[in-house]
C-alpha cells in the first residue's frame, strides 16, 4: 500500500510476512506527539494502523525495530513493549539514532506475519 503524501509503501507483502514502513508519533491532528511515552504510544497507534491496511495486527508481529533519538528513551520502548506483548515476545532492537523526520523521538516498524 503507498501513502499519496510520501514516495514509499507503508505496508508490503512479500513471501508470507508483512515489512512495515516506520511510523512516526503523529496524533490526530498531524502534529507529531512529543514526549517519551506519549510518543512511543502515538507511533505505535500509527504503526497499528498501517497494520490494519494489509489484514494484520500486533498478535502477528515478529520483529519490532525502535528507533529512538535519546538511548533514554529505551526505557519507554521496554514498558510498551511488554505491555503490549506476551511471551513470547516478538524480536525487538533499540537503536539510537541522530535524528528523526519532523524532529520526532521515535519511530517504529515491524515485521509481522500474515495469518
């Protein structure tokens, strides 16, 4: 599936799985989410929606890539994701990056399996 506002597919099939684009904090209104927890959770919600576009959700998940600005914000990746997930978890990476589009703090994209 392609965003018509961005040059790339949020969400492809290919050989049983799901790639997942990564999703920035990005609330209702467009504005980007700021805050630590506030923003892992509005990621999540948008990753969650382009999930939805293809027929799969966070039971399907089986490896989640955060991608955060502040390694402290690792903190915040580790209570989503075992609220989120029983085990056994998905395979997980927080990697600590420079900067973000939008001066987000967090992005997230997974790979999922279809069902």
């Amino acid at each position: 599936m392609s965003d018509p506002q961005h040059p790339y597919s949020s969400a492809v099939v290919a050989n049983g799985l799901v790639f997942v684009s990564g999703s920035l904090p990005i609330g209702p209104d467009g504005a980007v989410v700021e805050g630590g927890r506030a923003a892992m959770d509005a990621a999540m919600a948008q990753l969650v929606e382009r999930m939805a576009t293809v027929g799969v959700g966070l039971e399907h998940v089986v490896k989640l890539t955060y991608f955060v600005t502040d390694i402290a914000l690792r903190d915040f990746a580790n209570e989503q994701y075992i609220e989120l997930w029983p085990e056994p978890r998905p395979a997980r990476t927080v990697v600590g990056v420079a900067q973000l589009p939008r001066d987000a703090v967090v992005e997230i994209d997974a790979v999922a399996r279809v069902p």
